[in-house]
C-alpha cells in the first residue's frame, strides 16, 4: 500500500487513498483467479476498510469466502435429522466432568450443544480462520463464551497444555463427505487417539460402515463423459473427467442398482488401526442392463442407539451419495457375478472391475 502522508504529483490524499483500494482490488482479483481465497479475502477486507461503501470490495470478500466455506454448510446446519442425531448422542455422552474436544468447528453448533448437554468446558478447533472467528461471534452471541473456546488450528496442531488443559474426555467430529473419508476423518481420528484423547475416553462416532452397489444411469454417466456432440467426436476431453467419485443425489436421476447392495469396508474409529486397506467383492448381478459406475454411501454410528447415513433410501439427509463412474459402460446380465476391487486410503475410496 502507498504512504499518503504526503501530497505527490498534485494528487489528493483522498485520490491517493482511492488509488490503494483500486490496487487492493486488482490484488483480490489476481489471487480469486489462483484460488487463494485466504489471502484474497484479506485484500478485499483492506479495501473495505479504507472504503466501506465499495461494492465491489463488498462482493470481492464474499466470493473469497465462498471459496474458502463452500455453501453446503447451510444445507448441513439445516439437516435436522443430523442435528437432533448429535444432540442425542451427546447428551448420552456427557457428564458434569466430561472435557470435550470438537474437531472441526464450523459454525460452532456441535460444540454449543455438548455445552447445553452439560459439559462444563469445550475446547473446538476450525482450521479456516474466518470460519473460527466466526464461530466464536456464534458462541458468544448464545452465551457459551466461558464454556467454549474456538481455536483456529487444525488438530494436528493441537497441544495439551497449551490449547487443551488435559486430555479429552470426548472426541466430538462430522468431518465426512458423501464417500466418508474424503474430510480426512481417518487420520484426523487416527491422531487424536494418541495425542488427544485420555485412554478409555469415548468417541462420536464410534463406528462406520460403506455400503456399494454396481449402478446403471446414462444421466449420471453424461455427468462425467462425453463421447459425441454434433456429430463431432469429444471423447478426447474425457481427459478432465474425475477418476475417484463425486457427490450426486441418486433420487434426481434415472438409475437403475443392478446388484444388492454389500457392505465393502467397516470402521471402528476407537479401536481400529485404520490403516489402508484393499479387499475383493463379488457381486451378482440381478438385472440385465449396463453397468456405469458404483454408487456407494456410509452408514455411521453416533452411539450404539443413534445412526446417521446417506442411503439412497434416506429423502431427508443433506448428503449426497458417491458415484464413481467407468469411463466406458460394461454389459452385464441377470446371474452374472463381477468381482471388484474395493480400497481405501486416509481420504478416499475407489474402485476396480476384475471382470
């Protein structure tokens, strides 16, 4: 930014204080374009400050902070079925003594209702700074402010004694994505056990499971290939199609599930190493058609009473199922059985047809 302590060229104060907003806002742009909302988010923000009536500043700042907190969060916080789910749980797990540590803030709800459960201190982490911040307006603004700390640090960089005065009693998180694994919950979990969390301290979840099913739909194929558009061949630009899976909410399209669904991976977050694992599926087919992909969804367990999921049966959950579709569609027929490679690492799960 340029000093305007002093007159140069003739210039205004005023013109040069305008002039620095106009380059803040060129920064913003320039780093919008690169995708470093964090940093253009403080562009923008200087801008505001040096004028607060600048729309265009205004608008800036708002795109950087979609960037950084996509808008999935509102349909999230307006799950109920997912809310009163942790609610339960909650209430089940805390006692008057009960230290919980929430991973992954957001909006700081989680945290607030271990709070109205009774837990007498919470400490809740948020690696997105202006999510953090945010979060601690919430809090405040709800009267928790002496019971809830917000941290804005991801776990990993969490220090007992520092940020956590011992170590949790609970482990609260819902840091899963429509393939479960995709929010890193496996090694976010994975570290919170050894560093985190007291030994016989209790989880939320506690356990998961990843049901599949072999899928039919041209729809949702076309949603990540193409093959022909006006008599041209466009195949080539498959090269951009995604590999792994991406969310789709089954129900709005054509589909068909060509086999019953298996349960292909469980997960036992207290006391499973959860280490990467591979394992091969035979499923047999119970319709004539084409195969285009695998859909796949999680079932996760809050407690031993209280369960969350994303099935395709379930019209009220926020979550999208996972799809990962083939890059050309297989024929297959009523009887057959196709063998297929199921694996996962710390934030994904994917798949291979053997036959």
């Amino acid at each position: 930014m340029r000093q305007i302590s002093v007159i140069e060229d003739g210039r205004t104060q005023t013109t040069l204080a305008l002039l620095s907003v106009q380059e803040f806002l060129r920064e913003g742009e320039h780093l919008l374009q690169a995708h470093r909302f964090q940093e253009a988010l403080e562009r923008f923000e200087s801008a505001q400050g040096r004028d607060p009536d600048n729309r265009e500043a205004a608008m800036g700042a708002n795109l950087a902070l979609r960037g950084l907190i996509p808008r999935w969060h509102f349909a999230m916080l307006n799950d109920m079925e997912r809310n009163y789910a942790f609610e339960e749980a909650l209430r089940e797990a805390v006692t008057p003594t009960t230290l919980v540590l929430d991973i992954g803030a957001g909006s700081g709800l989680l945290a607030m209702l271990a709070a109205r459960s009774g837990a007498p201190y919470i400490v809740s982490c948020e690696a997105i700074r202006p999510m953090a911040q945010l979060a601690s307006e919430i809090v405040t603004a709800n009267g928790f402010m002496e019971r809830i700390q917000i941290i804005p640090r991801v776990s990993l960089d969490l220090k007992i004694g520092r940020d956590l005065p011992r170590k949790a009693d609970l482990l609260v998180t819902e840091i899963f994505d429509c393939g479960l694994l995709g929010e890193a919950i496996i090694p976010t979990i994975r570290h919170a056990r050894q560093y985190l969390l007291r030994d016989g301290g209790r989880m939320i979840p506690q356990t998961a499971r990843v049901f599949a099913a072999l899928l039919e739909s041209e729809q949702v194929h076309k949603v990540n290939n193409i093959q022909d558009a006006c008599g041209f061949n466009l195949s080539l630009f498959n090269r951009f199609s995604t590999l792994g899976y991406f969310p789709v909410r089954l129900n709005t399209w054509c589909h068909q599930m060509l086999t019953e669904p298996q349960e292909i991976f469980s997960f036992d977050f207290l006391r499973d190493s959860l280490l990467p694992a591979e394992r091969c599926i035979d499923f047999t087919v119970t319709y004539d058609g084409q195969c285009h992909g695998i859909v796949f969804w999680f079932e996760v367990d809050l407690n031993d009473r209280v369960s969350i999921s994303n099935n395709p049966y379930n019209p009220t959950t926020h979550w999208m199922q996972a799809v990962q579709c083939l890059l050309y569609p297989v024929k297959v027929t009523a009887g057959q059985v196709v063998s297929v490679m199921a694996a996962h690492d710390d934030t994904s799960i994917w798949f291979n047809l053997n036959s």
